[in-house]
C-alpha cells in the first residue's frame, strides 16, 4: 500500500509539474520529493530514490540519460545531511534547504547539458529559470521537516 500510494505521488507531481508554468519555466517539484525521501529516510534511500526520479525524468526530458539521475540523485544524498545534528531545525532552515538544493540541481543539470551534449540555453535565460524554479519550491521547503527534528 506505501508503494502505491509513492506512485500516486510520483505520477501526481510530474502531472502537476508539466501543468503548471510562469512564463514558460516548469517548476521542480520532484527536487521537493527527493529532497523529503533524504530529509526523512537517510542516504541510501534519498540517492535510490533520487536515481529513480532522476531517471524517470531524463526519459520524459527527450535528451540523453544522465544529468537529471545525477542532479536528484545527488540531491537526495546530500540533503540526508541536513538532519543532523549540526543546528537546530527550523522552517526557514527547511526552505534555505529546498532553494539551495533547487539551485544545485538546475546547476548540474545545466552543466551535464553543456559539457555533454549542447549549451541548452543562454546564461541569462538559465538564471531566470532556476530563479523562478527557486521561487516556486523555497515555500514549499518550510513544511518539510526530519525525522528526528528537535
């Protein structure tokens, strides 16, 4: 019933990502899913499950496979980091999370591009997307929280 009911998820935001947009940008709401699978269930589990929604993604982004599995996967194994015990967890520490893991995704996935295959799009026209991506998820980053929040 939980692998179901992650499939609903999964199937729900890629829906909701592809419907909603701002001047053209589609937001990154699957960093939000991978970033709360590291948050709340460890390494292992947020890279897996960052692999999984990064693959998934290249196949639908209609290039080559590899830099969406490499920026979510990363996500999700650095951001098991963040539930530490380093400081104590706050909302606004959620949503400084949430921008800057979506900045560091966009950045990697600009780079795989550009290094890999062709320069996707200008330099200005990249910062403008991962700002508005920005934009979009660091709210949503307040209502995620670890397990072992203080």
């Amino acid at each position: 019933m939980r692998y179901l009911f992650w499939v609903m998820v999964i199937v729900s935001t890629f829906i909701l990502q592809r419907i909603l947009s701002v001047s053209g940008v589609v937001p990154n709401f699957t960093l939000l899913l991978v970033y709360y699978a590291g948050l709340r269930e460890g390494s292992s589990t947020g890279i897996l499950f960052g692999s999984l929604i990064g693959s998934i993604e290249d196949s639908l982004s209609g290039t080559f496979l590899g830099p969406y599995l490499l920026s979510k996967g990363m996500v999700g194994y650095l951001s098991s980091f963040m539930s530490g015990s380093f400081f104590r967890w706050t909302p606004l520490s959620g949503a400084i999370g949430v921008a800057s893991f979506t900045i560091l995704d966009s950045l990697i996935v600009l780079a795989s591009r550009s290094f890999f295959d062709r320069i996707p799009v200008s330099t200005l026209s990249a910062l403008l997307i991962i700002f508005i991506q920005t934009l979009f998820n660091t709210p949503l980053g307040i209502f995620i929280t670890p397990k072992n929040k203080d």
